[in-house]
C-alpha cells in the first residue's frame, strides 16, 4: 500500500518503522530536514521536506496514487485540514488525522463523519484507555482484548517464589484446574512462544489467553489479588491524566490528582468536582506521602518528564505495594526500562502506532480471512492476530493435527458464536469463526499464511 | 563495522560477478572459442565460493555509514581483481597490473586502455571488456538491491556510497523499487541503441558491445579503428545516446510520468546548453580541416558528447585539433556528465551549486547580514550538502595534483601527464598526446598505472568511499 505520514514527530517515526516493515510504501513530510533524515536514514522510506498542507507537496508526494494519508503534525487544525485537501487531492485515499485536544475529541465521531475520514485518533485518550484497562486487573502488566472482549490477553511478570516457577506448561490444567493458554514467555531479552514442556522461572514476563472469568480464577490460584483497585494516584493533571481520572471516577475508583500548575488545577478541580486535586509538585517526597501513596491501590506517573516519571516509580515501589503505572513519552531504551521493578509501562506513541497499524492492516483485507484484531505481544517479536474465516479458507474442515503450520505459529483460541474452545488437535475449524492465532512471523495477513 | 555482514555482501557480489560471467561464456560458445572455458571455469569458482561464504548468515544485518563505505569499496576493487582475471590467464594480457587496469578501467567505465590493439584479441574477451562497462555504469551494487532483498532501510547508504552525485534521491519511496525501476530504464535505452545500431552497417557482436559501450559511458571499441570506422549513421546514433546516457535519470522517470517540466530541470537545461554551446564553438574552430560543415559538426558533436558524457569514444584525433577545441574538451571533461547518471566527471550539479553558493558568498560581503539560501528548482539546498561540494573539489584537486606528481616520474611531456590524470579521474579514457586517442597507457610505469588504478575507482565511486578504505579514521575502533 501506498502511504503517507505528514508530520515526523514521535508518533509519526514510529507508524513509518512499522509500517514499512510491514511492506507498505511509505513517503514522510515534514518541514525539518533533520527530523526527516533521521527517519530516513534508519528506514527505507521517502522523506520529502516540505508543508505537507499545500497541495504542490501532497503532489509531489503522490497522493494521486496513495491509499492512505496519516496526519500526525503537532496541529490538531493543521491535521484535519490537510486530510480534508488529501481528500480532494487523490482519487482513492483513505485518511486518519490525529486529534488531540479535548474540545475537538468530543466532536470526534462528528468530525469523522462529516469530514469523511477513516479514523480520528486522540493518543492520550487512546493511553488513558489501555492505563484504566490495566487499573481494573492490576495483576496484569498488559491486557489486550479479542473477539469484542470474549477473550483477553494478559501479560504479567512472575514473583520470585511464585507457585508457577519450576511448573511446566502442560501441568497448569491439571494442577491448576483452569483453562487458560500461555502464549508467550520472555526470559532476559529471550522471547519464547511457550511448548507444553517450557518450564516457568521467576521474574519469566508470561503472556496468557483466557475468557475473563477462567483468568481471574487462575490469578487467584497463584496467588495474585485479582479484584480491581479502589484507589489511584496520579502525578500529572495532563491530558492523559484528565482522561485517566474521568475514567476511573465513573468507574467507582477513588482518584487522588497532583497538578504543579495551579490554574490547570484549578480548571481540573471544576472539571471533577469528585476527585481530590491537589496543587503541587509530585516530586515532592512529603506531598507523596502526605496523599497516603503508601496506602494507594495504585500510583501512575504521568508528568510530562520520563526520567521522573521512572524515579516517581521506583520511589513508590520501595514505600508501598501500590500497582504502578509509569508513562515513556520520549526515551528509547526499551531494554533497560525493562530490567526495572516498574509494573506496567505505557508508551503512548506505540499506543497510537499500534492502533493505526492495526487499521492499515485491516485495509489489506484479502478474501476468505481477514485480520481482525491485532496485537504486538512482544515489540517486533511476536504477534497476537485474530482473524475472522469465511468459506473456502483452506484451513476449514480439517483437524488442526491435520494441517501444516509453520514453526512458532500457535492457535490460541477458536471463537464460534458464543461459545471459546481452547483449541486441541482433534478441534476443527468452521466457516464464521473467529481464530486467534499467535506467532513470531510478523505481518501475517491471511489465516494461510501460518500454513507451511 | 559489521565485518560479517560485510563479508556476506561480498559473498552475493561474488555470485552476481559468476552470473555476469556467463555473458562472455554465451560469447565464446557462439563463436567456438576455446578461451570461453576459462569464463566458465571462473564463473563457476565464483558462484560456489560466493554460495559457501553466504551460507553463513550474519545475526547483525544493520549497516551503518561507515560500513556502506568500505562495503561499496570493498566491492569494486574485488569486483575488478575477479575481473582482471581472465585476461591474465587466457595470457591476452600477460602482465596482472595491465590487467588491472584495463578490468578497473572497465567496471569504472573509464575506457582507457594498455592495448595498443584489440582486433587480435578472441571476441569474448572483447564482450567481457564491453561488458564490464554495462555493469559498471548503473553500479553492481545497486543491481544487487534490484535483486535481492537486502535488510532494512540501512542499504540507503550503499546506493548514496555508489551512486554519482552530491545528493542522491530515491524515485519511489523503496530503494528496491528504485533500484529496480533505474536498471529497467538503463536496460531498455541500451536495448533501444543495440537496435539501432543493428538497423545500420554491424553486426551483432558489434552492436551489443557498443551499445554496452555507450550507456555505461565506457568508451571500449571493438575494432582499432575505434567508431571512426563506422557509417555517419553509426556515428550520429552513438552521438544521440552518448549524450541521453548522461542525463540524469531521475529525469525520464520523470518523463515517463508526463511530469515534462520537473523532468526538464536546471541542471539538465544547464547540461543541455553546454552541450550545444560547445558543439558549435568546436564546429566553427575544426570548419576548415574537413571538406562539408556538415562533416565538421558531425564530428564536433561526437566529439563534445563523447568527452562530457565521459564516455571517450573517437571518430577523429582530435589530438591534432586547433588549440581552443582542444582547450574546451580539456573543459568538458572536468565538468562531466549530469548527477545521477552513467557518465563520470565533477558532474554538472556540483557546478551549479557551486555558483550559486559563489554569488551568494559576494552578495554576503556587500551586505553582510543578509540571509540567503542556495536554491535549485525551488528546492532548497542543504548547507551541508554545499560543505561537502567544497570539501569535494578541493579532495578532487589533491588527488589530482599527487596524482600529477606520480606521473611526472615517468618523464612524458606535461600535457600527456595532465590529462591523463584527466582522463582516468574523471573516468573518459582518451586524454591528449601520448595517451590522446591514437595512444594508449601502455607506457607508464608499474607505479604510475596503480595511482591511475586508484584515480579510475575514486572517481567512479565519487572519491569519498576508496579514500575513506584507505583512512585510519574508518578503522579506528
């Protein structure tokens, strides 16, 4: 496919990695020369310098023939505009604009709508999002849902003397007696898609697939609280971190807000009559534990500064047993971040990246199966990808002992109707069902392509 | 560095040089020639020592700018020594230095030659000579990114490393596809002159290797009489595609998109008005040594395309020329072909932005906080890219005077010396009296054809590659 990123910021480096590795053609504009060459010369894509809000660019960068065109400048007004002249521009192109402040995130659907574009992004509800959904299963580092939320994929970081260690995979139906799936299993900066005879060690970050139900039973058997928290602390009265605390008051959860800005906290304090907004500087030890963080259900660092953020973090970890949340905005070193004791991490570039790829690659939907839902499991390793199957799909009617996967493909869950069967190899699959398949090729298209 | 990944390019380069050679095999086959198997016999060497060495996969597949250097330098010496090979052993040249040089001299496609004749030679060595022209022009490298899927996006530095010009742009957003699409062209114009060569008086033994000849920008003949020998028709058809060889290609991709006036770009214009600008001075300047002016302009035209594009064919001596055409050849071939060609030189480009930057250094110093930006085709230039053109020229004219020094040891007249450094630097061929058209570079010294050996791939590789090789700063860790 033929795309177009105009705007080469954060979010816009990350969509041009991941979707030319996914085998689009991709052309970047941008008007600074070095924040393009930086892209440019770590990926195989075009880099044009230029506003890409007048027409002579958007030309000269193709549009006649693009497919799509994602409009991630730092200007909300700038990005609808230059969707609606792409538009105008190219016969056939579909558009995404990124949308961030609050007053225009409202009119969202509307926009939309009117605008004819394909999707209207706001990274920092889209991250306030993922952060609740964590919230309500703190066990969890990550939870990603399938199949209109039947089935949810959790990531979690076992203890050091945790049931599971010295465990084999195939042991956890009967000793445990719940029916959940491992995926995955990162040990160190290893990534293993998980046999039946891996044996589990502390510190092991493990992937799993369940129904909701069959999760929360096998957290409590390994002795995990499985109940949501009932309280939250946040640093930072941000965009997110307004999101966050609307979210998480409608969900009963008590929110305690640190703003350093006092007129953005009092504009918070309006906004949410029913948290505690406090105006201070979260960086402050007393004031930390003046708002109990001890006690906390969970603590999140949303300030706009990622070594803080991780400092806050790890400050909360040594004084109480709070869930964390740490957000990364900026910083690129995945694999030191990594090795810390930090929970969950929340990067929302990869946010908004991940859910524009995973619309780009429901664009490219072939017949018979198509990707549904999508989900990097371990960044540039290994997927989760959920496709639905439709008459004529070779892999319909046989057994799956019967048919020739690839190596490291896993089918991990069978969805048909109402019903979700751990797939086992006498299992067939029929025409209408929902398939979640995960595996450590990267940019499966088709259910086909896992077979050999 | 990435020594292993280094290794495992070379390894491909290996394979594709075998696949190359099965060209001049066909030849030998054809026209029963019994120096054919040491083509095959070679060909077959490289293939299997290419496959064992690439059996072995490098876990780290990034390359970074300095490995695309020494990678892209790498490639061509190797390339050259694998393609000096056959004429050592076949004993058609018996010495390996000559040899070197007249593989280097055909990968650079330079076209200058240690042959005082090349009838007597078998015709698959000929294709071999021709033929190593065709590959050098478009650059081996980027045949191999045509080909084969190289990692990521990291091969973006191998093409600037092999590429001719200051800046080098992609036509579509995957280096693959421009790869792809920039031999596509470069195959079908070579296709299109070995037809019409054929239309005319040779036969196709003569048609294809001229026309290899002609869109690298080489300059091998197959016969001694160089293209002297051929019709006007011959002639006038070789003259049109010398000239189309060294326009940037960027521009027929263009042309192919019916964008005309971003295809017709200054640099062209530029190109095109010296083109015809000089073809007129020299026609006038040689009016009186041939009979009709339309003898003369024929052969003022060949002449001027042949230099500038830097190919390095002849039709005429023009050695014994009047001193102002021989002056503006001289010119010609300093400023070379357009950026983004086959053809070699400073290149067209560079002078331009080089001007441009020129007037903008004088109107700084009438007003002294003027802000001002070097611009071509609307587009803004880097200042970077103008520091690198600086630093380019006076590389370029270091080169070339230790170059000179090195020649002078031999004891030929300075004109010979100076544009034989000429010639090879800027990879044409012929320059002036010894080694003018009728002459050849036979009669260096061992020493002096090495400095040439070196000047032929600096100057085809753009300088900065083979003198970063040969830095300590690459090496250092």
């Amino acid at each position: 496919m033929n795309i177009i990123i105009v705007g080469c910021g954060k979010v816009g480096k990350t969509l041009a990695e991941q979707l030319n590795e996914a085998g689009n053609n991709i052309t970047v504009i941008d008007q600074d020369p070095d924040k393009l060459s930086a892209v440019t010369d770590r990926c195989d894509v075009m880099g044009i310098v230029g506003n890409g809000v007048t027409r002579a660019v958007l030309e000269e960068a193709g549009i006649a023939d693009a497919n799509l065109l994602i409009a991630v400048t730092g200007s909300d007004e700038r990005n609808l505009l230059c969707c609606l002249l792409a538009k105008k521009a190219g016969q056939r192109c579909e558009t995404i604009a990124r949308v961030r402040s609050p007053q225009y995130s409202e009119d969202a659907p509307y926009l939309r709508r009117e605008l004819g574009l394909a999707m209207v992004i706001n990274p920092e509800y889209a991250a306030a999002l993922e952060i609740a959904r964590v919230l309500r299963f703190p066990s969890a580092i990550k939870i990603d849902t399938f199949v209109k939320g039947r089935i949810e994929l959790l990531k979690f970081k076992l203890p050091e003397d945790s049931p599971l260690a010295g465990m084999a995979v195939r042991d956890i139906a009967p000793k445990l007696h719940c029916d959940v799936l491992v995926c995955t299993v990162e040990r160190d900066d290893e990534a293993f898609i998980a046999s039946g005879d891996f044996t589990f060690r502390g510190r092991d970050v493990i992937s799993i697939i369940a129904e909701p139900k069959s999760a929360y039973t096998f957290f409590r058997k390994i002795n995990y609280k499985a109940s949501p928290v009932h309280s939250a602390l946040i640093a930072g009265g941000g965009e997110i971190g307004h999101y966050l605390s609307i979210m998480l008051l409608r969900a009963g959860i008590d929110v305690t807000l640190i703003e350093k800005d006092e007129v953005r906290a009092e504009m918070l304090s309006e906004e949410m009559p029913d948290a505690t907004v406090i105006h201070a500087d979260a960086t402050d030890q007393d004031i930390l534990m003046q708002e109990s963080i001890d006690k906390a259900g969970a603590f999140v660092a949303l300030t706009n500064i990622d070594e803080e953020n991780i400092l806050l973090s790890l400050f909360a970890r040594s004084v109480s047993r709070a869930k964390l949340v740490t957000k990364i905005n900026r910083i690129d070193f995945d694999n030191v971040i990594g090795r810390l004791d930090l929970d969950t991490v929340i990067y929302p570039k990869n946010i908004t990246a991940e859910i524009i790829v995973r619309y780009v690659r429901a664009m490219k939907n072939t017949i018979g199966s198509n990707v549904e839902t999508l989900y990097q499991l371990i960044k540039g390793k290994v997927e989760a990808a959920e496709f639905l199957v439709r008459e004529g799909s070779p892999v319909i009617g046989r057994p799956l002992a019967e048919l020739d996967f690839r190596e490291g493909v896993l089918v991990a869950a069978i969805v048909r109707g109402r019903k979700v069967i751990r797939p086992r190899g006498s299992d067939v699959i029929q025409d209408g069902d929902s398939v979640v398949i995960v595996s450590n090729h990267l940019g499966l298209h088709d259910i086909t392509d896992v077979l050999r | 560095m990435n020594y292993r990944m280094t290794v495992h390019v070379l390894g491909i380069l290996m394979i594709v040089e075998g696949a190359l050679l099965c060209v001049p095999a066909l030849t030998a086959a054809v026209y029963r020639e019994p120096s054919g198997m040491i083509f095959v016999a070679l060909a077959a060497a490289l293939v299997l020592a290419g496959f064992v060495i690439t059996r072995f996969k490098p876990q780290k597949r990034t390359l970074f700018a300095r490995d695309g250097f020494v990678i892209v330098s790498l490639s061509w010496i190797l390339m050259s020594v694998f393609g000096a090979l056959p004429f050592v052993i076949s004993g058609c040249i018996p010495s390996f230095i000559d040899a070197l040089f007249e593989s280097v001299s055909g990968f650079t496609t330079t076209g200058a030659s240690i042959l005082s004749e090349v009838e007597s030679l078998p015709k698959c060595m000929l294709m071999w000579r021709s033929f190593t022209h065709w590959i050098g022009g478009m650059g081996v490298l980027v045949f191999i990114m045509a080909i084969l899927p190289l990692s990521g996006g990291t091969n973006m530095y191998l093409m600037k490393a092999e590429s001719p010009g200051p800046s080098v742009s992609k036509l579509v957003p995957r280096v693959r596809t421009t790869a792809l699409l920039l031999y596509v062209i470069y195959f079908v114009m070579t296709l299109a002159e070995f037809l019409l060569l054929l239309a005319g008086e040779m036969d196709a033994f003569e048609a294809f290797t001229i026309a290899c000849a002609t869109a690298g920008t080489g300059g091998f003949a197959v016969t001694n009489a160089g293209i002297g020998g051929y019709s006007a028709y011959s002639q006038i058809v070789i003259t049109v595609f010398m000239i189309l060889f060294a326009v940037n290609f960027t521009s027929y991709f263009l042309i192919l998109h019916k964008k005309f006036k971003e295809a017709f770009s200054t640099e062209i214009r530029a190109y095109l008005i010296i083109v015809a600008l000089t073809i007129t001075t020299v026609s006038v300047d040689i009016r009186h040594l041939f009979g009709s002016a339309g003898e003369a302009v024929r052969h003022a035209a060949f002449t001027v395309g042949s230099l500038m594009s830097s190919t390095g064919f002849a039709t005429e001596d023009f050695n014994l020329w009047p001193t102002l055409s021989k002056t503006i050849l001289v010119l010609l071939m300093f400023v070379g072909a357009c950026a983004g060609s086959t053809g070699g030189g400073i290149k067209v480009q560079r002078f331009l932005i080089l001007g441009k930057s020129m007037r903008n250094e004088f109107r700084v110093m009438l007003h002294p906080k003027q802000v001002r930006k070097v611009k071509l085709d609307g587009h803004q230039i880097e200042p970077e890219v103008v520091r690198n053109i600086n630093a380019y020229i006076f590389l370029y004219f270091l080169i070339y005077v230790v170059s000179m020094l090195v020649l002078s040891l031999d004891g030929f007249d300075l004109t010979t010396n100076f544009t034989g450094v000429v010639a090879t630097l800027n990879n044409i061929g012929p320059g002036l009296n010894a080694v003018g058209p009728t002459g050849n570079y036979a009669l260096f010294s061992p020493l002096s054809k090495s400095v040439l050996i070196f000047d032929m791939l600096a100057g085809r590789l753009e300088l900065y590659p083979m003198i970063l090789l040969f830095s300590p700063l690459t090496w250092k860790k």
